[in-house]
C-alpha cells in the first residue's frame, strides 16, 4: 500500500481541490527533508518549499511541491517522526582533531605546571631589570594573568573539541579564532618588553602551537569539510521539522 506522500505526490488527479490536513503537510515536509539530507534540495531551496508547504490548502498545491521527487524514493526512504535521524559518521580526520584539541587542553594545564616551577629562573632571568619592591606587581600583571588563563584556555579547548566533533558549522571558524589568538600570544610573551621566560616555558608553548596547527590542517582536510556540511544539512532539516534536538 502506498503511503500518505505517495498518495499526496500523485493523488492530485481527483482530489486536486480537496483540502490538505495538518498531517498531509508534515508528510510532505518529511518528504522534502529526506530530499535535503540526500543533496537532492539545496538548503535555500527546501526552506522556500518548507515555507509554501505550510501556506498549501490543497492536494494540487502539496502535489507541486514534490513533483521532481522521486514517488518510490519518498515511500521507501522518507524519514519517520518518531524515529532519530541516522547520525552522520565521523571521518578519520575530525576524529584526530579531536583527540588533539583533548591533548591541547591537557598541555594547556601542564603549561601551568611548568610556568610554577620555573617561577624562580624567571625571576633571576629578571632580577638585572627589576628591584625587590616590582616584583610583587610583576606578579600580578604577568604571572599571575597567565596562571588565571591557564583553566580557560583548556576549557576552550575542550569545548571546541566537543563542538567539531559534533559537526557545528561554528566549530571551524571558531576555532580559526582561537589559533589567531594562540598566535599572538606566542611573539607577545617572547617580545623585547615581555617578561623573560625559560627554556622550559617557551618549549611549552611552541608545542602548544605546533598542535593547534596540526588540527586546523585536520578540520580543514578535503575528508572533513563534507562531514561538516552534512551536519548542517541534517540539523537544519531536523530542527526544520521538529523531529529532533
């Protein structure tokens, strides 16, 4: 037996003036979602017919909107309410961006354990420029800026790990952002004027970089950028229809 969009897809021949239902509408929108999630639809092209679905009032204005839709397509593969949308899989390297931005907030903290214990070799490094009565201030304006950071520096870290791996079309520029802050930070706590740091400290940070770089050659990886344009395809559809979160 065909299904209700079938009958609506191809039912216009007698009932092309008879009134549609809310539950023929939702039909025809489930219909036009698995069109989208399949690249059938473009995303400007599924909100415009989303939009006419729900002004239709009749079987002929429903019929028109899925016209180029295949009928055996929308019967077989058009997506149940009840049911969660299959999840999208995730590609190799989004996976290991991943794991890199968990590895980054890891070295972010031990960065914090490293500028602790190197604490006494900056201030000897500094002691030819600085009397007894700066450091205290030194203290507060460098050191203990950098300490405070240190937690939120890898709490960003772990939520950008969390927002690509889900696949948010934010992620990436997001985190574009935050290397460009990384980037700063690098030649303005090495600079002329900056603090002097140990060896230890600016090995530290030089790593912390080199991963950041590693995982925005991932993120933007031929492989991934698909990844992330069906999830927003996917997401919009379901949010579009209120199938899911």
């Amino acid at each position: 037996m065909a299904g209700p969009g079938h009958e609506i897809a191809a039912g216009a021949g007698g009932r092309t003036h008879m009134r549609a239902s809310h539950a023929d509408r939702e039909q025809v929108i489930d219909m036009l979602k698995t069109a989208f999630v399949q690249g059938r639809l473009t995303k400007d092209e599924f909100d415009l017919r989303v939009g006419q679905v729900l002004a239709s009032r009749t079987y002929a204005d429903l019929s028109a909107l899925t016209g180029d839709i295949p009928a055996g397509l929308m019967r077989a593969e058009s997506p149940n309410p009840a049911r969660k949308p299959a999840s999208v899989p995730t590609p190799n390297a989004v996976r290991g961006a991943v794991l890199l931005m968990c590895l980054g907030a890891v070295l972010t903290l031990a960065g914090l354990v490293t500028v602790l214990a190197t604490l006494g070799g900056v201030r000897s490094a500094a002691a030819h420029d600085l009397t007894a009565g700066q450091w205290p201030a030194v203290m507060l304006t460098h050191v203990d800026f950098w300490l405070a950071s240190a937690p939120i520096g890898a709490g960003l870290w772990l939520w950008l790990a969390w927002a690509n791996g889900r696949g948010y079309h934010w992620a990436r520029p997001a985190f574009v952002a935050f290397f460009c802050l990384l980037t700063m930070v690098l030649p303005f706590g090495l600079g002329r004027d900056a603090l002097p740091y140990t060896g230890a400290d600016v090995l530290a940070t030089t790593v912390l970089w080199l991963v950041a770089l590693v995982v925005m050659a991932l993120i933007f990886n031929p492989t991934a950028s698909p990844y992330y344009q069906r999830r927003a395809a996917t997401r919009a559809a379901t949010l579009a229809t209120g199938t899911g979160r």
